[in-house]
C-alpha cells in the first residue's frame, strides 16, 4: 500500500536532535550501516545509533582518517570499514566481505556525499555527483540485499535534499555530456536519492524492507568544500564575518531526520516517502513563500520517474537484485 506524502505529525520538530528522536527506543543487537559516518551529518548519526544500543559500521573512503574521527568523539565500538563510493569494484569488494560475514542488516543509512563539486567524471564516464551520491549507493544496496532481506526486513534511508527543488533527473543527458552546472547535477543527484527510495520500497515492501528519502536540513558540514566562502555569503548562508545564518540547522539536528526515518516505531508499516524536519514531508505548495526551502517536489516522488532511474541505474552499472 502506498504511504500518503503528508505529515504523520510525529511531535518532533526541525529543532529536533538525532539523540531525542532515539530516546525510549532500545537498538541493542541491532546492526547499522551509515555511509559518511565519520563527518558532519554522519558521525552524528552514528553517535545516536551507538549511544542507543546498535553496533554501527562505517564504510569509508579514508579508513585511517575516520577511525580517528570516530576514537576522538569516544565511539570505539564502531567498526570502520573501507569503501570508496566512486568505485564499484571498491563497493563490491565491501558488500563481499559484509555478505561472506553471515550477518543481517536492520538500518541502512546512505550518508555520504558531495556537493556543486566541480566536473569530474568517475566509473564509465559518469558524472561525479551523480555516481557518488546516487549510483554508488545504488549498486551498495542491492548488493548487500541478502542481508537487507535476511532478519525480516530493515530499513533504508536515502539522504536526499531541498537540492532536489534544481533538477529533475535529466533523461535525454542525466551525464551532461553538453555542459556541465555543478548545482543542476547536485539538483539531479539528489532526485535520484529521493526516487531511488520511491522504488526500493515499492520493491522492498513484499519482503519487509522498507525504504525513506530524508532531508536533513540546512547545516555547515564539510559537505560545503567545494564552495567558495564568497558564494555562501552572497547565497544568505553566512555574513561577512563567517556568523552562520541562524536558519541553520546543528549537525545534531540534522542528523534526526534520517535517524528518526530509520527507527520510527511511527513509520512502521509506512515507506517510499520523503521525510523532513523529523515528519513526513508535505508536497510543495507552487509559488508559496517556502516552496524552494520546504516540502518535496512532484518530480522526486514520482513513481514512474522512480522505476525509470532504477532501470537505468541497472544498465549503467550492471547491478539489480530485482532482476
């Protein structure tokens, strides 16, 4: 049955931390796998699902670099493992070692991610953003299925993004092999996230695997990198003088929404939807004064655009556990 895009209301709010949506809910035993684990958004995350009983792993592109992050904020039970994201042979060889494990997964968290980097191709000729953050993720999940499948069904959350407002998926040059925009290819990216959910979950649903896109908000993170401080302040995000717009969000905050998405006893039975400010998100109202900051598009939850993109993925990289 499909899940309405409208919120729940589940009580919590944007202000909402990672470690508040966690509270009263026990994740002993329970196995967790967050890319991006070990910065901004991420370590947050694992902060919360490690402080709440679940045995966190970190698939990392830099093991050494996030086993140091981790260590200095006291997770030492988290397990670091290494995976570059850009690389499927570097995926595959993770979901290999992972699978060959005999262990089940419950919450899948797909964190990582770059943002209005500048053009680079990875893989097959394939556009970064679009590779990193969609089809990086896309090949990780349906790899480790068996153990997505495997304890009766986990979750999968997808961070998606108010980036997604900037672009549909550009069918006729999703590459853009005709020009690139480093802002219209993270738009296009973070579509993806958002229907990759619509169609993991319409195909998960049958075997307890349920899928959420989740918006995390506005936040300063190393996601910023590639973005001169110039743009940033021009774009309202700081001032002058470096002070943060106060619509910003903390990393904890930021971390709620997709850590609520993952252990929810609210969302139980419910999948395929995109979530923000710790709620399911309402669709956008056109023309509203909050229409390019709140709500999802039509374009990123649209159901034929989703298996669209999920055949697409399959071709590109030859990865389908649906087939």
């Amino acid at each position: 049955m499909t899940t309405a895009q409208l919120k729940i209301p589940s009580g919590f709010g944007a202000r909402t931390t990672a470690t508040e949506v966690l509270e009263g809910i026990d994740l002993t035993g329970k196995i967790a796998v967050v890319t991006g684990g070990y910065s901004g958004l991420g370590i947050e995350t694992v902060a919360a699902l490690s402080h709440a009983g679940a045995h966190v792993i970190v698939p990392a592109r830099r093991p050494e670099v996030a086993r140091e992050a981790l260590a200095e904020r006291g997770l030492i039970g988290v397990t670091v493992e290494e995976l570059d994201l850009g690389d499927l042979a570097s995926v595959r060889a993770f979901a290999e070692r992972f699978l060959a494990s005999d262990r089940s997964i419950d919450i899948l968290i797909n964190d990582a991610a770059i943002m209005a980097a500048p053009e680079a191709r990875v893989g097959d000729g394939w556009e970064s953003q679009f590779a990193v953050n969609h089809l990086g993720h896309f090949v990780l999940t349906n790899l480790l299925w068996p153990a997505l499948v495997a304890d009766g069904g986990a979750r999968v959350v997808a961070l998606s993004s108010t980036g997604h407002k900037l672009s549909g998926i550009r069918f006729d040059d999703p590459q853009f092999t005709t020009g690139y925009d480093k802002w219209l290819a993270y738009g296009q990216a973070k579509t993806a996230n958002s229907l990759f959910a619509v169609q993991l979950d319409k195909l998960g649903v049958e075997h307890g695997v349920r899928a959420f896109a989740a918006h995390p908000g506005g936040i300063m993170t190393p996601l910023q990198r590639h973005l001169p401080r110039e743009e940033m302040i021009a774009s309202g995000w700081m001032t002058e003088d470096g002070t943060v717009s106060d619509r910003f969000k903390t990393p904890q905050q930021g971390a709620a929404t997709a850590t609520w998405a993952a252990t929810s006893p609210l969302l139980d039975g419910k999948g395929g939807v995109y979530c923000e400010d710790c709620d399911i998100a309402e669709p956008t109202v056109a023309d509203s004064p909050d229409a390019k900051i709140a709500g999802v598009n039509p374009h990123a939850i649209d159901a034929d655009a989703a298996a669209r993109l999920w055949a697409y993925s399959a071709e590109l990289t030859g990865v389908n556990a649906f087939a």
